[in-house]
C-alpha cells in the first residue's frame, strides 16, 4: 500500500490564484475611472507611456513633484505589454501588485508557522477582505506601498524564525531591496514605517543586535541606495529645491506634523471605524480575537512574563500585534489622515484574525468565540442581501422616477448577485451548526465574492453614473472638436478630466472674480473654440449671449463661447 503523504501547497496556490482571477482581474475592467485620485494617476501615467518621459510624473502638462515614480512606471509597463491605455490596462498593475501581495503573505506565514494551512489562511484573509478589494480595484498609489512596504517587513522579521546564516542573509538583503521599492512607491515612509516595525519586533525579541550585524547592514545599505537613490538624484538635479519644497517639506513632513494647508486633519481614532469596516467579512472574528489575546496579554504582564515567547505561535502573535499597533500609531498620529493609509495594516490583521482561524481548525481552541462571530457574520449577510433583494423587487412603488433610472439598469445582474450572496450565507450558518470550521471558512470567502460583484457590477457603475462618466463623455466631446480648449468652471473635482494630450484650464471655484478670469481667458485664446464644462446647479453662464450651452446631464454641463 502507498502511504505517501499528499502534497497540499499546490492545491493552495492554485486556489489563491483562482481567488485572484476572480477577486479582481475578473471585474477591474467594467466600471469607469473614479474620481479624483484614480483619474489623475491613470492620466498622469498615460502621458508618461505617450511622451517616454519616465523621469519626472507630469500632471496636466506641468512636474507633479508630490509623488515617487514606481505607480507610473507599472502602469507603463502594463500599457506596453498589452498595447492599450484601457480601463484594464490602467488597473492591471495594482491588481498584479495586490495578487503578489496575497501570494507574498502565503509564503511568509507558512515559513513562520511551518505549517501551509496557515499561510492559506491567512493569505485568504487578506485577499477577501474588503478595504484590501477596495484598493486593487481602485488605480492608486497606497496599494503598492501597503504590499511592498509589507514585503520589506516580512523579509526583515524572517531572521528570526529560520535557522541557516544563509538563508538569514538573503532574507535581510531582500527586506532592504523591498525598502528601497517601497520607497520608490511612496516616498520617505516607505523607509520609516518598515524600520519602525522591524525595530520594536526585534526589541521584543531581545534580538536588537542583530539588525547591526554588519554581514547584514553593509551589503543592505549598498542594496538599498543601489535600488532608491538614482530617481532622487537625478529628480533633484532636474528641478532641485522645487522637489526639495514639494516632495520632502509639503508631502513629507506637513503630512505628518502639521496638515491644516492641506485640510486633511482629523481626530486621533479617525481610522478605527475604517479598520472594522473594512475588515468584513472578518470584523467579528477581529473583535474576538482582539479580545481574546488582549485578555491573554494583560495576564502575562501579571505574570511577569511578558517577554517569555516561548511558543512559536506566541511568537507569531507578538510580531502580528508589533506590526499592526506599530503602523494605527504611526499613521494616527500623523496631522494628515486619509482613508486609504490604514491599508498598510491589514496584513498584520490578516496574520492576526489567520491565527484565529488556524488555532480553532489545528488545534480545537477557541471554537466558541468563533462559532459565535461567525454566526453574527453570517446572520448580517443574510439579512442584508434579503433586504436588497426585497428593494430590487420593490424600488419601482417607492422610489421617484428621476432616481429609478438610475437603478433600472442594475437589477438584471443585482438580484441573482443577492440570490447568491443570501444562499451562500445560510449554507455558512448551516456548516457553522455543524462545526465544520474549513467549510465556514470557505464559504465567508464565496460571501465576497458575491459582494465584490455586486460592487463591482452595480454599486460603482451607479456611484460613477452621477458624474464620472458625464465627465469622460463631454471631455471626449470636446476632444473631438477642430482646434478645442477645454475649460472647467466652478467645481472642485479639478483632475477628473485629465487628456494626457492636451492641457485643461481649471478655474476651481465659481464666485465674480473667476468669471472675470474665464472672460479674460477666452480672450487670450481668441484663435481656439473653447468649450467650458461646469456644474448644472451653476447658472453663471446662464442667460449670458458670450456662452451656448451644447449639451447638459445629471450633474454636468457644456458650454462654448461665442464671444468671438
């Protein structure tokens, strides 16, 4: 008889592969370009493909000094490869970058656990959870410093759970190399933050000295300058104390000790309401755990043990929590807050709640606290797809027609998606019944896979409906037309219609002053048909014989002069 041991690692790449494919290659293609941020990257990227300039990022025809290169050199790349600037093409490399992530967190929490269940897990974790979704489906910046940001960590705190001087070199001189990427993704704290958290988990360790060692540090630096320092050299002599004031004292350091310029300043637990969210399906399983291994830590300090690691899964859980606590400080305490920061913490939440999953599965342990949250999870899905498919069926007796349309076209693809979701949610409560903790936890991953394409299929294309796509449609208009200028006038989406062939004016805000400068403006170009595009609710250029309105939408509207 054969008794040899089956394999299991190549059934969980393929799956984590699959859930990639389906997750988001399938779906990051069908919806418009979102504004602000997404529409000026993606923009700013086309330019770069069109005109070779692969130094310095250009933003409406002028240096975009604010941000590092790498987002536009991938994204040049994916234009080059499939020989397109699609809506595809334009998000592909996040979504590639992301997937890399994913199989990235595979490798590693096998390796620290040895056991690929929990690599599985926890690279699953990451994967389905929803802020994670969000940003590989959205074309910017923070996902590729949340992974290789990610990466420089993981290779760094490696040392400590392998036991060859070899393979601890390697590790180390990768973490520098992913340093200098992560740099290269989003600037400076892409030095700070990996350094912070390797930092204080080599302290907890009792393993300070080697981070110094200087077999590791040396060749490291030599690594790490050879990878980051060309861009910034040659950016600095191209437009020197220009970046410096940009890059470094606005973008760098305003960010972090003072944003009031900048208007993004917000309460120190700004971000803690954004984790919970966008952690589902696993808040609940979060909230457990957290309060579970919060119990477990105050004993410890008790106890007088604190830093008595004598478990490899002890171990594990302590570099999680460092990672985790390290980046909600480091970006709570900034001056400047914005949502998509956070990111950079959801893959030590990801190895967090995995633990969870992996303890209860391996070795039986806290399989109530998990029954409980998951039946919460599973409880909230189903009700919340039964509701959506009652208002799918209903919206037509209750809703205005002006708003129906919005949603008429939506429900051939909404229902079924809902169907899916609440038939996946009671078959999860029904292995919850019956403990079958792997099934559960498959079927939590099927739950977002329903809620990805319900997202991306109807709640985005119906969010991108009430301006987006009027404002690709009436900047193609006016593309189209013999020797145009497009001029937008009294609304602050000011980068949502980038042409990566043609400059726009901006005139931000609509009061006298600005009217006088679009008059004056016109004036200045007398040789080209300049075609103002504005806001409906704004009647400035009502009534007025120097403009004709062209054509008019739901949000948006086109005037051209006529002054000459």
């Amino acid at each position: 008889m054969n008794n040899k041991k089956i394999d299991i690692e190549p059934c969980y790449i393929l799956l984590l592969i699959l859930g990639c494919i389906l997750f988001i290659f399938s779906n990051i293609g069908i919806y418009p370009l979102i504004d602000i941020d997404e529409t000026r990257y993606v923009n700013m990227s086309k330019y770069m493909y069109l005109t070779k300039e692969y130094l310095t990022p250009i933003l409406n025809f002028e240096p975009f000094l604010e941000k590092p290169p790498l987002y536009f050199w991938l994204n040049v790349l994916s234009y080059k490869f499939f020989n397109t600037q699609s809506i595809f093409a334009s998000r592909f490399a996040t979504g590639l970058v992301g997937s890399f992530g994913v199989l990235f967190t595979y490798f590693f929490a096998k390796k620290i656990l040895n056991d690929k269940l929990y690599g599985f897990l926890s690279a699953s974790v990451l994967l389905a959870s929803a802020w994670f979704l969000v940003f590989t489906h959205v074309a910017i910046l923070d996902l590729n410093f949340m992974v290789f940001s990610m990466c420089a960590i993981y290779c760094a705190v490696l040392p400590l759970f392998v036991k060859k001087e070899k393979s601890k070199k390697i590790c180390w001189y990768f973490g520098y190399i992913f340093m200098a990427i992560s740099i290269l993704a989003k600037g400076f704290i892409g030095l700070a933050v990996p350094a912070m958290v390797v930092f204080f988990t080599y302290l907890i360790f009792n393993k300070l000295k080697e981070i110094f060692k200087p077999i590791y540090i040396l060749p490291g630096i030599a690594l790490f300058l050879l990878i980051a320092l060309p861009w910034h050299i040659l950016i600095y002599k191209v437009h020197g104390s220009e970046w410096i004031n940009m890059y470094i004292l606005k973008h760098h350091f305003a960010r972090l000790l003072n944003s009031e310029g900048l208007g993004r300043k917000q309460p120190f637990l700004f971000y803690v309401p954004i984790i919970l969210a966008g952690l589902i399906p696993w808040t609940f399983n979060f909230i457990v755990t957290l309060s579970k291994d919060t119990n477990a830590f105050i004993k410890r300090i008790k106890d007088k043990n604190l830093f008595k690691l004598e478990t490899t899964n002890s171990r594990v859980l302590a570099f999680a929590y460092t990672y985790a606590i390290c980046t909600f400080l480091f970006f709570s305490s900034a001056s400047t807050k914005l949502p998509p920061y956070i990111l950079t913490m959801f893959p030590a939440l990801s190895l967090i709640i995995g633990n969870l999953w992996y303890r209860a599965i391996q070795h039986d342990e806290n399989k109530k606290e998990l029954k409980v949250s998951n039946y919460i999870n599973s409880i909230l899905f189903a009700i919340i797809s039964f509701l959506g498919i009652v208002f799918a069926l209903v919206y037509k007796a209750i809703l205005p027609e002006d708003i129906e349309f919005y949603i008429d076209n939506a429900t051939t693809f909404a229902i079924p998606s809902l169907i899916y979701i609440f038939i996946i949610s009671l078959y999860a409560i029904d292995s919850i019944k019956k403990e079958k903790l792997f099934q559960t936890f498959i079927f939590h991953l099927a739950l977002m896979i329903g809620v990805v394409y319900v997202t991306c299929d109807f709640g985005i294309p119906y969010y991108t409906s009430f301006a987006q796509d009027e404002l690709e449609e009436y900047a193609a208009f006016i593309n189209k037309q013999k020797n145009s200028q497009t001029v937008t006038y009294g609304f602050s989406a000011k980068y949502s219609i980038l042409n990566p062939k043609k400059k726009i004016k901006y005139i931000v805000t609509s009061n006298k002053d600005n009217y006088d400068e679009l008059v004056r403006y016109i004036n200045k170009n007398k040789k080209k048909n300049v075609y103002i595009l504005t806001r409906t609710k704004i009647t400035d250029l009502d009534n007025k014989k120097e403009f004709k309105q062209i054509k008019s939408g739901k949000v948006y509207k086109i005037y051209k002069d006529t002054i000459h």
